[in-house]
C-alpha cells in the first residue's frame, strides 16, 4: 500500500548561470524530467532507501527526529540524510524509500538538467507530507548543504515552482514569467557529462572581472526581454548574453564551451537561431532558440552532424506534486 508519492521537475538555466552567484537576475525552465519519490511501509525492524537510475543497491537505515543511523550502505545516500535531517524526518513504522532518477539519464550518463535539485524537492516534500515540516524551506537547506555551501539555488526554485522562474538570491523563490507565445526551442545533448561543483569551487577562486561584471549586465538585460515577451528582443539579448558568457568563460578558463557547445553556437546563426549551453557548460545539455520551427528544424540537422543528440524535453507548467497519498 503506498503511503506516499511526490515529484518534481527538473530543470535548463536560459540565462543567469554564475552571474546569478553574483546578484543578477537568471532565467530558468522547468522541464518534464521528473524525479519520483515513493514511500510504502516495509516489514521488518528498519527502514530502506533504493535509488533506481543512481544506485543498484538497498541501503537499510533507522532513524528518528532528523537523525539516522546506516545498518548497511548508505554511502551512496548523502543527500537522502541531507533532506531527512533537514525536514525532521520522523516515523515508527518501518518504510520503504524510492528514488527515481531514471528519466534524467542518457544511456547511463546524467543529461544535467538538475537531477540533484528535482530529487531534493520531491524527497522534501514527501517527508514533509509525513514530518509537517515545511518542503519548500527544507529542500533550500538540504540542498545548499549536499552542495558544500556553494549553487544559487535557481534550480531548487525551479523545481519548487515550474514553468519559467526568474530568480535571485536572497529573493526565495523567484517568480513565474510566461513563455512568449511563438518562441520555439529545442534542447540538444552533449553526450558528456558536466562537473557543475568543480567549476563553481574554481569560480569562488577567482576575483570579480570586467567580463564578470557585463555578464551580469547581459543577464539582466535577457531578464527584462522575457517579461516583455517581445521574441526579437529576447533573441537579440540572447545572443548578447551567449557573447558575454563567452568572454566570461575565456578570461575565467571554466570550459564552459567545451564538449562542442562552441561549435554549435557558431552554426545557429546560420540557421536564424541562437544556442547556448545551458548551467555549468562544458558538457551535459544546451537549448536553441528561434522564431520559427524551420530554423530549429534545419539548426538540428547541423547539430546532429556535429555530435549532438535533440531530446524530447519539453516546458513543464507543473512544480512539485504530491501524486499519491493512500494510507
């Protein structure tokens, strides 16, 4: 018998990546890869968590009041002690933990597009459906902490809210904006997988630049256009933030254009498109946009050509929801 079942989005950061560290404004959009969380009770003295799409194996576990204790495993479970111990997590009957990543997932690799948050967000909300303890608040915790303090927090937001969020630090959770009727996009994959924490520990590293702070400004700029809505002008202001990402990333030497994402921001204008890689960079997922199917149509095939793979991804309207709750 289920006792309990959330999920939540993930997420592609349009603008603001690392500028956003910084204050500025990010752009972000909720997709339909969910991460999925059951909970149905267990016979037994113990309680047990199983992560399909992450970890083959069982680990066992009590626990009680935000505090447990592994019996066996656990090691693969860093963010599941996280969110148990931020939400207070307690319960004397024995349950059964399932967390499905699955759908983030490309022949094994992780795509990037926010496995890590949309599982937080679930796992929270679950356990707070139990505990009573605030989801939202507790997944922001949770979160910050698996991530050794540093991330913004624009894909906990996202995950939390869906559809399109603009977010800043300090303003807990942003706020949704529409996506502009007739602006097309398409989502395209790497095949490589993105190490978004090593590049966010090299950036705390280095001091704040001209080309830090004109990201910034671009980042800025492509908030305002998409509250306009005006699809020429969030194209241009793309294209400038892209640029400005550029410049930021030759001076701080993150890669975040490696894995071919350069090669495809060259080739969009050909196509009357603009891409850009999407989060860290320098592997993982990018998005094109354009204001006409036949430019991201023609824009594919190039990409394609050029290793990528498009995927069915797709805006996703919903945030966090509880699914199931039987008892």
């Amino acid at each position: 018998m289920t006792l309990i079942c959330t999920s939540a989005p993930g997420k592609l950061v349009l603008s603001g990546e690392y500028a956003v560290l910084d204050g500025a404004a990010a752009v972000s959009m909720a997709v339909d890869r969910r991460a999925i969380v059951t909970i149905v009770p267990r016979d037994g003295d113990c309680h047990a968590v199983t992560a399909p799409g992450f970890s083959d194996s069982e680990s066992l576990f009590t626990g009680d009041s935000g505090e447990l204790s592994w019996q066996v495993g656990g090691e693969d479970f860093a963010l599941f002690e996280q969110v148990w111990a931020a939400t207070g997590m307690s319960s004397q009957e024995p349950l059964s933990f399932t967390l499905d990543t699955r759908a983030f997932r490309e022949n094994g690799i992780k795509t990037g597009v926010g496995s890590s948050a949309a599982l937080t967000v679930a796992l929270a909300a679950a356990m707070s459906a139990i505990s009573g303890a605030d989801g939202a608040g507790d997944a922001r915790r949770a979160h910050r902490e698996f991530q050794g303090g540093s991330g913004s927090g624009v894909d906990i937001a996202t995950s939390l809210a869906g559809g399109v969020v603009e977010y800043r630090i300090g303003n807990n959770p942003g706020f949704n904006v529409t996506w502009p009727e007739g602006l097309c996009y398409a989502v395209f994959w790497s095949g490589v997988a993105a190490d978004t924490r090593g590049r966010l520990e090299r950036l705390q590293q280095q001091p704040a630049t001209v080309a830090r702070t004109a990201l910034g400004q671009a980042a800025e700029q492509f908030a305002a256009a998409f509250r306009e809505g005006s699809i020429t002008r969030i194209l241009d202001e793309l294209n400038d933030y892209t640029g400005a990402l550029g410049q930021f990333d030759a001076e701080s030497g993150l890669g975040i254009f490696d894995a071919g994402h350069a090669h495809l921001v060259d080739a969009a204008a050909a196509h009357r498109a603009v891409y850009k890689p999407c989060g860290a960079g320098g592997g993982d997922v990018g998005i094109a946009l354009a204001a006409a199917d036949d430019s991201l149509a023609s824009f594919t095939d190039a990409a394609v050509a050029l290793g990528f793979r498009r995927l069915e991804m797709n805006l996703d309207l919903q945030g966090v929801m509880l699914t199931e709750d039987k008892q």
